[in-house]
C-alpha cells in the first residue's frame, strides 16, 4: 500500500507540475463552456435545439473534460514506459498491482476535482445566461461522473500500455474526438438515428453524459440516470480490469 | 564470499546473442568494469544480472540468490542506475530519493536518515528541493546513483554512469564513484577506456557478447605488451576477431 501511494503521488505530481494539463483539463473545456453559450444565445428559440443550454452542456463539457484527463494518462504511461524510470522501479520489489493502482488512483482525484472546478464555472455561466442551475444537482453530477471518471482512468492506461510513446499523442486526439462524438456532447445522436445512434449506444461514452446530465437536473429515475449510471459503471470495471490485465502481460514482457 | 557469480549466463535475442555463455566472478567489494564499444552487450548483462530481463540460458548468483529463481531475494540486495538518466522528472530531488526509498520498503525514520546521508554524500543540499528536471546532466547522474544507493545495496549496478557529460561532471562523477570504493561491491559499465583504467579492480573486456579478456588493467596492458588500456583493448579486440583468445 505505502508503495503503491508513493508512486501514486509521483504519478499525480507529475500531472499538476505540469503546465499544459491546466491548459487541456481545465482552460479548454472552459473555452468550450463559454463559447457554446455564446452559440446557444444566437440559436433562436424555435429550432427547439437545447444541446447548449447550460442545463445539458455541463454536463457534456464535464465529460469532455475527463477525455483530457485520459489523454495525459496515455502520455504518462506511454512516455514511462518508453524512458527508464520505470525499469529502475522494476528493479525494486514493487508489485504489478503497485504500478496500475499507482497509475489510476491520482487521475480518479483529478478528475474529481476538475468536474468540481467545471462545475462551479457552469454555475456562474448559468446566473448570467439562465436558466440557473441548482448546487444540488452540480454536486450530485460530481458524485456521478466518478465513474466516468474511472473508466478515462482506465482507457488511459489501457491505451497507454499499448501505444508507443510516438503514436500515443496521434491516437489519443482521434479517441477524445470520437469520445465527443459518439458520447453526444456537441449533437444529439437520437435525432441522428440509424448505424450512429447504434454505435452511440454500443460505447460507454453517451451513457456518462446523459447521466451527468440527468443527475444535474436532479432527473433520478432508473432510465434517465440509473440505467446509464449502471452501464458506466460495468464499463468502467471491465476496462480497468482490462487495463491492469494488459499492463501486468506487457510488464513480464519487458522483463523477460 | 563472491557477491556475483555467473554460470553460463547467456541471452539470445533471436538469431542474435546479445551475451555469450559469461563465467565470471566478482568478490564482495570488488569495483568490476564491464568494458566494451556499443552493442558489446553490457546493458544486457546488467539487465541479467538485476533481475529485469530472464536468461535465455545459463543463471548468476548475486548475493548467494538465483537470478533465475529468486529474482525478488535479487531485488531486495542490489541497487542499479539505469542506462539513460531515470530520475522522475518533476520530482524535486529530495522527492525523487523519498520515492525510491519508500517503493524499496524503507521505514519512515531510515528513510529520513538515508535522504539526509545522501545529500551530504552527494553534496545536493543546494538543489534538494530543485525539480529534476532542471539540473543539469551531472546532477541528474548524481541523483540517479543516488537513488541506486539509498536502499543500502550488497551490489551497485551503474550502466555507462558518464555517458554523455562533459568532462568535468564525468571527473566530478569519478570523485564520488571513487568515494564508494571498498564500501560496496560495484559492477560499472562504460565504454570510455580510460575510465574503466582509472577506477576499476578488474575489467572485463567484452566483444560481440564475449567476454575476450579479463584482469586488473595493469594485467591486461601486460599481457598485450600495450602501454595504456585503450591499446591493450585494441590489441584484443583484433585477437578476438581474428578468433583468438585472450586472457589475462
Ligand atoms: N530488447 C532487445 N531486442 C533485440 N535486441 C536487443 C535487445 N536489447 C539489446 N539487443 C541487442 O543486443 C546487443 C547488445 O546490446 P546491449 O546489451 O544494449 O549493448 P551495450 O550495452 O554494450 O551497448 C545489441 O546488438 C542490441 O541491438
Ligand atoms: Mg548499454
């Protein structure tokens, strides 16, 4: 345990004494948060479209948020396991389970507190543009994209192992994009219907967002939140599962 | 009692062996040096021999424990530097060894007074608190061995230490290598000729994953009538490819 929290510090150090990750998890959703409101306010009422009205973009740019998370994740690992910090640690009596908790616990508390800090933004955005949202709710969209939280968490060191240090910032850009995509945050896959909507429904991503936003509207019924919910939480149990699986695989590779 | 022991250790990499059947021994408190251009196969031996990469054949002894069997009784005696400078980049340096101690399973109280001795031994009190990050090569050396010896190793593995610095962080490096001598058995890899002459007990020349010769360097340069080790390697450099043996 004290092994696996001092690499966990390492890990989370790593992330905040970094200035570009203020740049990706925080300043650019927030960009996004302002600029989708200002979009919002020039759709006229009758196109009856509410995807930017801050009671369904928060929780949309939440999630957003948390694909930035991932993507640093994927860049830790992959630049660690490219480097040779992490033989040195190898060289040490820690165990593959010290490296994998090590690498999720600190992007679990980030993200945490990025949803908070997005949370509080969106509050102010909605007592200037309306209609204003309840702390209730925002806290309560905290407490559930935790989850979420946890499934980035593991893409990120799932992708992270597989991805060389090289291809790694490539392809983590296209997962974000089609996280984005395919989790409707920027359109709604519903009224897109047909193969897409399959997809949507076959990835973990819409069921984070409609959560969130269930959970901001204090909308607590089992098929806007807790049917989501639920699928996001299998999700993101298989795929950290997957990820600690896959790490420890590749880690007697390397010391083979 | 030999600190390492190996017995036909040998590592193929494909159709490439990357360390050819190795008989050799190294007492407790011997400074060994690994001498040998890129490619000789060094880093693959130290990799053997720290428990970080499995024999393709053959097996060592380190500390009495199997390399092969006891890969983790191997980890708890031997510190390594790694190659590449592996310093956790935005960790201060007082950080970095508190990690390194910590994942070792140092106690609080020990780990408190290792920090302290290494800084003093490695004369960091100034930058202790600086990022590692922003010191220079040298200094991330330093570090970095500093961190290899903060859990009190049997054995020190430090691959190619000064590769890359200028030549006076590689001398100031010296200095604190220098220092360690008799304290602890060191196994240093280097390919700079006049730095295995300057600081080791015994060297052993490897060529092509073989080790073509080995003796204090005054045995070599004898035994090849050369009057430094740069030339006395070269003289068994083209023994060996001409298919002869060389030994000390
Ligand atoms: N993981 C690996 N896969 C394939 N070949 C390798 C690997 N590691 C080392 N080699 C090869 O083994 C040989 C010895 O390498 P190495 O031990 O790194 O040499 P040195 O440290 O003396 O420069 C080289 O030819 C190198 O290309
Ligand atoms: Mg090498």
């Amino acid at each position: 345990m004290r092994k696996m929290l001092a690499f966990a510090r390492r890990n989370l150090y790593e992330i905040l004494r970094d200035p570009i990750s203020y740049v990706f998890c925080l300043a650019f959703p927030l960009v996004m948060l302002g600029l989708m409101t200002l979009i919002n306010k020039s759709i006229p009422p009758e196109a009856n479209m509410t995807l930017f009205r801050i009671d369904r973009l928060a929780g949309g740019i939440a999630v957003f948020g948390q694909s930035f998370l991932m993507l640093f994740t994927v860049l830790a690992v992959s630049k660690d396991r490219a480097g040779s910090f992490l033989v040195r640690l190898y060289a040490t009596p820690m165990a593959a389970s010290d490296f994998t908790a090590g690498y999720l616990l600190p992007v679990l508390l980030l993200s945490a507190a990025q949803t908070l800090l997005l949370s509080a933004a969106a509050l102010l955005v909605s007592l200037v543009s309306g209609p204003t949202l309840s702390v209730g709710g925002l806290f309560l969209m905290t407490v559930t994209l935790i989850p979420s939280g946890a499934l980035f968490a593991g893409l990120g060191l799932l992708f992270g192992t597989l991805f060389s240090e090289k291809a790694a910032p490539a392809l983590s850009s296209i997962i974000i994009s089609l996280s984005a995509i395919l989790g409707g945050i920027w359109f709604d896959p519903d009224s897109a219907g047909g193969v897409l909507l399959k997809i949507c429904k076959a990835l973990p991503f819409r069921y984070a967002v409609q959560s969130a936003r269930a959970a901001l509207v204090l909308d607590l019924g089992w098929e806007a939140w807790g049917f989501p919910l639920t699928v996001v939480i299998g999700s993101a149990v298989l795929v950290t599962l997957a990820a600690s699986l896959v790490f420890r695989t590749r880690m007697r590779a390397d010391l083979n | 009692m030999n600190a390492i022991e190996t017995r036909g250790l040998t590592k193929k990499y494909g159709p490439k062996t990357a360390a050819d059947n190795l008989f050799f021994s190294i007492p407790e408190g011997e400074f060994f040096s690994l001498l040998g251009v890129n490619g000789a196969g060094k880093t693959t031996t130290v990799r053997m021999l720290t428990g970080l990469s499995a024999p393709t054949s053959g097996d060592a002894l380190v500390g009495g424990h199997s390399v092969v069997h006891e890969r983790d009784a191997v980890r708890r005696i031997i510190g390594i530097s790694p190659q590449d400078t592996a310093v956790a980049a935005n960790l201060t340096v007082r950080e970095n060894l508190t990690l390194i101690g910590t994942v070792c399973g140092l106690d609080r109280m020990r780990l408190e007074e290792r920090i302290g001795e290494m800084i003093s031994l490695f004369g960091m009190a100034e930058c202790a608190e600086s990022r590692a990050k922003t010191l220079s090569g040298g200094w991330q050396r330093k570090l970095s061995i500093a961190m290899a010896l903060l859990s009190e190793p049997q054995v020190l593995f430090l691959d190619e230490p000064t590769l890359g610095l200028d030549v006076l962080a590689r001398r100031d490096l010296w200095r604190v290598i220098e220092g360690l001598r008799g304290k602890i058995t060191m196994v240093l890899t280097t390919h700079y000729m006049e730095e295995a002459e300057a600081l080791s007990d015994r060297v052993a020349v490897m060529i092509a994953g073989k080790i073509a010769a080995l003796g204090s360097p005054e045995e070599l340069r004898q035994a090849t009538g050369a009057k430094d080790l740069e030339n006395a390697f070269i003289a068994i450099a083209e023994a060996a490819q001409k298919g002869g043996d060389l030994h000390a």
